[in-house]
C-alpha cells in the first residue's frame, strides 16, 4: 500500500520524506488555510507557489484541489494547476459538474481525484468518468456513526469486478487502526496525516521492551 501525508505543512511532509516511505501527499482548501499565515496578503500565485514547492520535496503525485463549482471553470482551474507541475493532481469535487471537469481533464491526459466520497455510487461515477483516484473520507463517516471502512471494502470490491484502474485513496484518516484497516482491505493508498504517520510507530511494549534493554546495556558501559 502507497502511503500519501494529508497536509499542506511543509515542515511535516519534509519529516515523513525522510522516512523514505513517502509516495505522494494530498491538500484540500481547510490544509491550505491551516499554513497561511496572514489570509489577507495569500493569494493565487502564493498557491501556486506553495504546491511547486511540495513537488520539489516529494517524488510522487500531488494532489491539489479547485476551489470553482461549475465545470468549466474546474476544468480552467485544473489545467493551471497541472501546468504547475508533471506530479500535480487535479482533485475535484464528486458532484456532477465534477465528474464532468474530471471525464475532459483524464481524457486530456491529466492525473485527477474524486474527492469527497462519500458512497458507492459516487466512487462507481469516478472510476467510470476515468478519474487517476478516488477518495472515500472514512473519519467523516465515521464521525456520523456509519462504518468509514465499509465503504472502502465496497469501493475495492466493486473495481476489481470491473477492473477499474481508478486507485481508491482512502482519506480523512484519523488513527493507526484506519491505516491497518485499508491495508487489510487492499486499499491502494492511505493518506495519512503526519501525526497518525507518527502514531504508526508507536508501541507501549516497544517503549518499555527498550527502556529495559537501555538499563540492562548500561551494565557493559561500566
Ligand atoms: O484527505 C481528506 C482529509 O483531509 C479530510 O480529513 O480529518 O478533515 O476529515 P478530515
């Protein structure tokens, strides 16, 4: 399973690149908001810039998202996007007017992501519209007490009927468990965000299984 960082953060992306598992990194408009600093002075050409600047630390897709409703405006807003770099992915909105940008910028030959997903019926319009990704928001759903991971087994289930080269992101990831789950399931790709990338490593027996190696090593330095 590929793994992608969900933020926008440069400083987090940087850290997870240096692990050398890093395979893309996926922003949405509320990840930008969380790196500006002064909202008033941040403009388009700013955007631009800060996703340029995510491709030159990571080698792999990434995913930045229009912020129109009507198709052709996602379509002009996707295309100066991707002129931003060979690695940006066009990720729109699951409504119709973007599986309408995302059919003419996959058939133009652009790598795009069908965002939140929230149902199996969406996921089937993106694979059939020719979307590169899909993402299922499983946190969310699970925030509305439906199953989140269910939807990813309906998705991964339903494309390999068909075949579909459609590759299922599963986002809004909120702990270790989400991660597993989709490995389990045979996901594509989890986008993780930096602190649950952290929380991967982490195993209370592992700590005090070190902690006592520590003091017993202590022994041999005398
Ligand atoms: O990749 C989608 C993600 O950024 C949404 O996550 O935690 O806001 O539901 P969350």
């Amino acid at each position: 399973m590929k793994f992608f960082i969900d933020t926008a953060n440069l400083d987090e992306i940087r850290s997870a690149a240096e692990l050398g598992m890093l395979d893309g990194v996926t922003t949405n408009p509320s990840l930008i908001a969380k790196i500006v600093k002064d909202p008033s002075n941040f403009t388009r050409r700013d955007f631009f810039d800060h996703i340029a600047a995510i491709c030159d630390l990571v080698d792999g897709p990434v995913s930045a998202e229009v912020t129109s409703l009507d198709a052709a405006s996602m379509i002009k807003e996707g295309e100066e996007l991707a002129a931003i770099h060979d690695n940006v992915t066009i990720k729109c909105p699951l409504t119709i007017d973007g599986l309408k940008a995302i059919r003419h910028l996959s058939e133009a030959g652009r790598a795009t992501n069908a965002t939140l997903v929230f149902s199996p019926s969406q996921a089937i319009l993106a694979a059939k519209a020719g979307a590169s990704f899909v993402s299922p928001f499983v946190g969310r759903l699970d925030d509305i007490s439906a199953e989140g991971m269910a939807l990813v087994e309906d998705i991964v289930d339903i494309y390999d009927n068909y075949g579909y080269m459609t590759e299922v992101i599963v986002a809004s990831v909120r702990h270790p468990q989400h991660v597993v789950e989709a490995a389990r399931i045979g996901a594509d790709i989890a986008t993780i965000p930096y602190s649950v990338i952290r929380q991967l490593a982490v195993h209370p027996l592992t700590e005090s299984g070190l902690k006592k190696f520590m003091e017993d090593a202590a022994v041999m330095k005398k």
